[in-house]
C-alpha cells in the first residue's frame, strides 16, 4: 500500500510540476504578446511567423520564427529581422534571459532616400539579458562566433570571435560600463590603411558617459555630444600589421559626428608601421631612414628590458594621428547631414 501512495505522492508532484510550468509559460507568452500590442500602438510594425514554447521541465524558452520589427516614425525608416530567436528563462530566475539566434540578423534604414542594409551572419550567436524588478536592463553581453558582416560600410568585415558586455554603473551623470573584444579581424573591403586589413586582437574597456534625448539617432548623439557625453577607456589593446598598442584615453564625436578623442599609449614594433608607410607611398625611404633613426633617441624599456615607444594616438579633423602622422581617414559614426 505504501508504494502505491508514495507512487501517487509521485505521479502528483509531476501532474503539479507541468500544471507550474504550463501556468509560467502561459504567462511569458502573454508577456510577448503585451509587448507586440505596445509596440503597435506606438505606431511600430511587428510580425513573426510563429511563437513556440517548450523547454520543459527544464526550462522555459520561448522560439519566436521570422520576426520582423519596423519603425516606420523613424526618419531612418528602422527594420530588424532575424531567421530566428530563442529566449531562455529559468524558473529560479525569471530576470535572466539566454537568447540564441541562428541564422542571418538584418538592419534595414534609409538613408539619401535609399535603402541600405547590413547582415549578419555567425557561426553561433548568443546573448544574455539581466533586468531588475522594474526591468530595466542591468547587464547584457553577446558572445558571436565568426561573424560576419555583409552590406553598407561592414561589407566583408569578419573575425573568429567578438565578444561585447555593458552593465549600467550609474545615473548621476547616467553611464554604463563596456567593453568589447574582437580576434582576428578582417576590416571591410572599404577599408584603407598602411598596416593591411588584418587585425590579430582589438581589445576595448570602458565606461560611456552622459544622456541623450531625441527622437532619432542623430538627435540621440548630438544631445549626447553637446551634454559633455565622453567614453573614458581604461584598456585599450591593438595588434595590427605586428605592431602593438597599449594605452588608455577618452573618446567623443565632432560635429560630423566624427570620432574625437586623445589617448596615450605605448607602441611596440614600431619600425613596423614605419616600413608599412613607405609601401604604402605616405613615406619616402629616405625619411623612414631619418624616423627610425629618432626613435631610437626616445625609446624606452619596460621591467622586462622590451623596448617601447610612449606616443600619442589622436582621432581629429575626420582622421586617426599616431603622433604627426595621419595613418588613415575616420568616417562618420551616422552619415547624417549636419545643420
């Protein structure tokens, strides 16, 4: 007799377990169903092909097929798509969502009056989303996987890893604390500079200050700018062409929406960028010959006896100065006309 009771005390707490679960995922496919409903009547455009719930009795997650967001109030016109996206929560912690998305993501804008569009497309994109109890974004991170980007100004950029976190570290002045970290890039077929198109590591930490207001990115990052909005880098790591940067700085954006900023830095291999610019014709040997020369004068060495050279790394007037030389041309960050 008691096995038969302790066999229903069993059969009952997984009858109790599924009703929990199936009341919970009722309850988050209501939740993405308000959302829908709050973004259409914000005047915005939501479709999807399908929502699927499953993960039991595990987890929740919730599959949506083909989703597609557009702003048309937007004067970029914004469209978001995806093949897929998946949302994992976990009964114990229902504020940590895990997302996965397969497939291609696509940007959609317009800008000159005509479309442009960017993809991207990864080996395995995954991503994480912490809120508070007003669910507010605290922490988010994404971890891609030999992305790669097609279309617009990426067209062609590519790398074997690229990780990026953000997690808000205050509200008086509002900031957020980032960080991004990429391997083996490939720049963008546009791209144009004398150490080549192939980055071993970039590496970016650092805490972005300031708000912003407005009804579309460029209002956003002109109140930003005109605020005293500032990134202040702590860790800034590049290896390019066998050179190699170290430093730290600030970084904001001109009136062209520009890259603007300062930082000091420490090069390592620097007679390599120096053989870069002479085959790339901004040199003659004759001053490579002179430059080499000088920088053996104010060279220094680190607790290791390594040699390196401390010099500074501006971005003004629309281009990237490692020192007085202009090593390439910075594009702005939103190709908006400027009143």
């Amino acid at each position: 007799m008691r096995y038969i009771v302790l066999a229903g005390l069993i059969v009952g707490a997984l009858l109790g377990y599924y009703v929990l679960w199936s009341h919970l995922a009722d309850q988050v496919a209501a939740q993405a169903n308000a959302w829908i409903e709050v973004q259409k009547r914000l005047g915005r455009e939501v479709e999807h092909a399908g929502l699927r719930l499953w993960g039991f009795p595990y987890r929740l997650s919730l599959t949506i097929e083909r989703p597609r967001w557009r702003d048309p109030q937007s004067p970029f016109g914004w469209q978001i798509a995806a093949d897929e996206i998946t949302a994992h929560l976990q009964f114990w912690d229902r504020h940590h969502v895990i997302f996965e998305l397969p497939g291609r993501q696509r940007l959609v804008w317009r800008e000159a009056g005509q479309d442009k569009r960017l993809d991207l497309a990864a080996e395995r994109f995954r991503a994480s989303l912490v809120l508070d109890s007003t669910n507010t974004a605290l922490r988010f991170a994404a971890d891609i996987a030999r992305p790669q980007f097609s279309g617009a100004a990426l067209n062609g950029w590519t790398a074997d890893k690229l990780l990026l976190h953000g997690r808000r570290a205050g509200n008086q002045p509002p900031s957020a604390d980032l960080s991004l970290q990429a391997e083996n890039i490939q720049l963008p077929d546009s791209a144009e500079g004398p150490l080549g198109r192939q980055i071993a590591q970039l590496k970016l930490i650092g805490t972005a200050r300031g708000a912003a207001y407005g009804n579309s990115p460029e209002a956003l990052l002109a109140s930003w700018r005109d605020g005293g909005g500032v990134i202040d880098l702590q860790t800034v790591s590049l290896h390019w062409g066998g050179m190699m940067l170290d430093g730290d700085g600030s970084l904001t954006v001109d009136r062209q929406f520009r890259p603007l900023g300062a930082m000091g830095g420490q090069i390592r291999n620097a007679t390599i960028g120096i053989d870069a610019l002479v085959a790339a014709g901004r040199m003659k040997p004759n001053e490579a010959t002179a430059a080499k020369a000088a920088l053996t004068l104010v060279t220094k060495r680190d607790a290791k006896g390594e040699p390196y050279l401390p010099v500074p790394l501006t971005a003004q007037d629309g281009k990237l100065f490692l020192g007085p030389v202009a090593l390439f041309t910075l594009a702005p960050v939103l190709a908006v006309p400027v009143q």
